[in-house]
C-alpha cells in the first residue's frame, strides 16, 4: 500500500481550495485546530492511495482548536467500492469526515460516488461535541455506508439524491 497523501490546513483561516476545470488530485485535505473559513471547491479528488489513513476530505479538532465554518461545493470525490483483500473495515474510509468539536460545516452540491464509507460525523459515540452539519443538493450515488453518520449535534440533510446506497442511507445514533 502507499502512503496516504494529503494537505494539512492547521491552524490557519480564509483559504479557498480551488480546482480548475478539468483538473483531478489524487490526495486528501486534512483541516484541523482553529482553523475557519475555509473553501473546498470544483476538486476532483480520486483514488487516494493510503487505505485507512486516506480520508479525502478530514476535519478535526485537537488541543490547538477547532475547525468552524467550513464549505465543501461542487466538488466530485470518488474511490472504488472493490473489496480489497486483508484491509478489513476500513478500506476506503473517509470520504468527508467531520469529528472531535468540528462546527459549521456545509456540504453542497457535490457527487460523492464509488466509496464504502461516506461521511462520519463524531470521531465515536464518546465524541458528544455538539456540531451543525448541513448536507444539501449532493449526488449520492454507488455507495456502501454513512450518507451521512451522524454522532451528536445537529445535521440538516435536504434535497439531496440517493441512489444505490448499498448498506445505509442516513445513519443517525
């Protein structure tokens, strides 16, 4: 396996991530600690090498902070749903995680597709921050699990399309 690849934003606030039409990343953006107001869009991000540790999109607090007012639009992130032998669990993992005191998040107007395991929205069932989370007009389509999980706080998923979600749709605990 290689390593997983990815951009760390940490700490840092008004950054915009851009793609330009027709371009394509195969690494993943990490926002963590204080970091806010940060743009994700018109990215292609695919295959992303790294197995459990390759989250496409990951956003996170930790001692340093937390993570507010982050928008993830028109974007198309996808791996593969292959089983691949001896990764268990968490193969393809992390398509957009939210967790540990992340707040404010938007996520509009992408395609998520070909992925296991979508959107976990609260590290674990311990992690009880209170987040806002809002999913709206995203294609969700060939998919196993998490569109979305949510763990604590609040999501507002509207007006989005569901289509061959293979283990489960929303998952709220």
């Amino acid at each position: 396996t290689k390593p997983a690849q990815k951009l760390e934003i940490k700490k840092s606030s008004n950054i915009t991530i851009q793609g330009e039409d027709g371009s394509a990343a195969n690494f993943g953006i990490h926002i963590a600690s204080s970091s806010s107001n940060i743009v994700i869009r018109n990215m292609t991000i695919g295959l992303t090498p790294g197995g459990s540790d390759s989250d496409i999109i990951s956003i996170e607090g930790s001692s340093g902070g937390f993570p507010t007012d982050i928008w993830i639009d028109h974007n198309e992130f996808f791996t593969t749903l292959v089983e691949c032998p001896n990764t268990g669990d968490t193969a393809f993992d992390g398509m957009i995680d939210i967790k540990k005191g992340a707040d404010r998040i938007t996520v509009s107007y992408n395609y998520l597709h070909d992925h296991h395991k979508v959107s976990l929205n609260g590290f674990s069932d311990s992690d009880s921050a209170v987040r806002h989370v809002t999913f709206h007009h995203n294609v969700f389509e060939k998919l196993g699990s998490r569109t979305p999980l949510q763990r604590h706080g609040f999501s507002h998923v509207a007006s989005n399309y569901f289509k061959d979600v293979r283990v489960s749709g929303i998952n709220v605990r």
